[in-house]
C-alpha cells in the first residue's frame, strides 16, 4: 500500500487528513485519511492542514477526530 502524500507543491510529507470541497456550499471539508477512499480528495500533511485558509465566505468542517483520551481506572 503507498503512502499518500502532501498535495502542496514541493511538501513531501505523509497526509495527515484529505480535503474536499463542495463550491455549490462554498464548503471545505478536512477528514482523518482513514476515512476517506481517496476518491476526489486532496490529502494535506499536519502542518499544511492546521494552516488551510479558504476563501471569505467560505466555511471550513473539520470532521477529523482527536483520538479518545484513556483514562486508567483509579485504584482504591
């Protein structure tokens, strides 16, 4: 299986979440990569997607997930 990498220009890094769009909406989408089939998505590393700037009047939906906090049961 390949890697997916950094769509920007000269970024090598391994995506960290895909983009999509939809311009009827003027929305942008960013999820985790394991959520996506790769289909018309664009994948972003870290950096490039915590730094995503999109149009004015445009929306960004953030649909990645932060991994669940584990918490170890306390001992009594």
């Amino acid at each position: 299986m390949d890697i997916r990498r950094c769509a920007r220009p000269a970024c090598s890094e391994p995506s960290a979440a895909h983009m999509a769009y939809d311009y009827a909406n003027r929305v942008v989408w960013l999820d985790a990569p394991a959520g996506t089939d790769g289909g018309a998505t664009w994948g972003l590393c870290a950096s490039h997607a915590g730094a995503l700037r999109v149009p004015r009047g445009w929306a960004i939906e953030d649909r990645r997930r932060p991994p669940a906090a584990f918490h170890p049961p306390i001992a009594v």
